[in-house]
C-alpha cells in the first residue's frame, strides 16, 4: 500500500524534470500535491508556475484525490482515473457493477504491463464505502462531465 504522503514520483509522468518543478514549489508527496490543486485555478496556476501542462497536473491531482482511501495506490488510482472515475465522490457515487466493466475494459484496452492488474469488485465495494465518508475536495473542471454509464444505475 503506497500511502497519501508518499513521494510524489509514485505517480506515473512525474519524472526527474517535472519533480525538479515541483519541488521548487514545496511539492514532494502525494498530499502536497493534492493540497495544492483542489481548484481548477490552483491547477492554472501551478501549471504556469511550473511549466507542466495543465492536463498532466489534472490527472495527477484526480489520483491524489482517489489516493485518500485506504488501499488505493497510484496503479490502482490510474487505473480509476482512465476509467473515468474523477474523484472520491465520484468513486462513492458510481454503479459498482458498472464501474467494474468499465475498469476492466479500461485495463484491457490498456494494453500489456500499463497497469499491474485490474481491479477486484470486493475492492470497489469496499474503496466506495470509505470513500462515501470523505469530504469532497477536488473540484472537478467544468468541462470534466461525470462519464454517464457510470452512474446510470445507480
């Protein structure tokens, strides 16, 4: 289990030149990192300070978020994220047997060794039930919808 404040390199594209950019700007764990991008504009404006595209900071700071729940390490967190999962509510809110198939799919489509495994449903069941427990932070962009097979029965 790779906990909240593990180094901030655990997540996927944040290498030696993108650290250097962050750690100029007090970033080095997860946490850090999920402190300080909860906005879109505090998103804008790391990008800008940074130089890192705003897109790769999105992503990372969408991970960050889902990394609050217990167990939930950065390959796991990816792999929620291209599955199109944007958050813990989102998390706590989406149709577990939809979010499975989608997880799946995802993992498949990804092609040999871009994730490790996918994801067990007993894992989302019990990732969905701590998450429904904790406080949204990450506001999403405006122009991020909620991906409707998700949550259409739920």
């Amino acid at each position: 289990m790779i906990k909240i404040d593990a180094k901030v390199t655990v997540l996927r594209g944040v290498d030696e030149a993108a650290l250097k950019r962050l750690v100029e700007q007090r970033i080095t764990t997860v946490m850090e990192l999920r402190q300080k991008t909860c906005t879109p504009a505090d998103r804008e404006l790391l990008s800008k300070q940074t130089g890192i595209a705003y897109d790769s900071i999105y992503i990372w700071a969408k991970q960050a978020d889902l990394m609050r729940v217990k167990d939930i390490d950065a390959d796991s967190s990816e792999l929620l994220v291209k599955s199109g999962i944007r958050n813990v509510a989102d998390l706590a809110a989406a149709d577990t047997k939809a979010m499975k198939e989608q997880v799946d799919a995802t993992f498949k489509n990804a092609g040999r060794g871009a994730f490790k495994q996918t994801i067990a449903i007993e894992s989302l069941e019990v990732w969905q039930k701590e998450a429904s427990g904790l406080k949204t932070e990450l506001v999403n962009d405006p122009d991020d919808k909620q991906l409707d097979l998700l949550f259409a029965a739920a």
